[in-house]
C-alpha cells in the first residue's frame, strides 16, 4: 500500500500547523526595587546614602525616585558645610521610604 504525495503533503503541512499551535510561555518581572524620596529639603541641599553623594536633594521628589537596595542605608540630606538632617533605614521589597526633612 502506497501512500499518495498528496496524502503526505497533507501529512507534513497538518504536522507543522500542529507544532505552530505548540503552548508557549512569556516570563515578565516587574521592578521591586525600593526606593528613596525627600521632602522639605532646601534649594541646594545634597541627598548622601551611605557616604556617597548622589545629587541634589530636590531631585527625588514628588515624582522621581532614588532606587537603592534592599537593606539598611544611612540617609543624609546635607547643606552647605554640614548634615542638615540624618537617618538610618531600612527598606524592603517594592517600598518607597520618604526622608521628611525639617530645615530650620
């Protein structure tokens, strides 16, 4: 018994239609990266995390924000020549943590 070359044309073109309809998977990840804000920082105030400056205070507020890792980290929002204001925190996961600064 012989099979047509119509029949396997058939055959092979139902076989890749199948392996086109194979599940596929799509992995996403969504950034849970904490972050930093400051508010009430003075014009001209520098934001230091850890030692390290990082720009202007003013910079991460209100809609943009610091990204840092998770853990503790020594926040210090500094003024000409001194600390204005200084914090140790901690943050987790996709949290923001906001740095509420209190000029005098």
């Amino acid at each position: 018994m012989s099979i047509s070359t119509s029949s396997w044309v058939a055959a092979v073109v139902l076989l890749l239609l199948t392996a086109c309809a194979a599940p596929s998977s799509h992995v996403s990840t969504v950034d849970r990266q904490p972050g930093l804000m400051v508010t009430g920082a003075p014009r001209g105030a520098i934001l230091v995390v850890d030692g390290i400056e990082v720009g202007p205070a003013n910079d991460y507020s209100k809609i943009r924000t610091l990204s840092v890792l998770p853990g503790r980290h020594v926040v210090e929002v500094r003024g000409p020549g001194d600390a204005i204001h200084r914090e140790e925190i901690f943050v987790d996961g996709g949290a923001v943590k906001t740095i509420h600064v209190q000029a005098e």
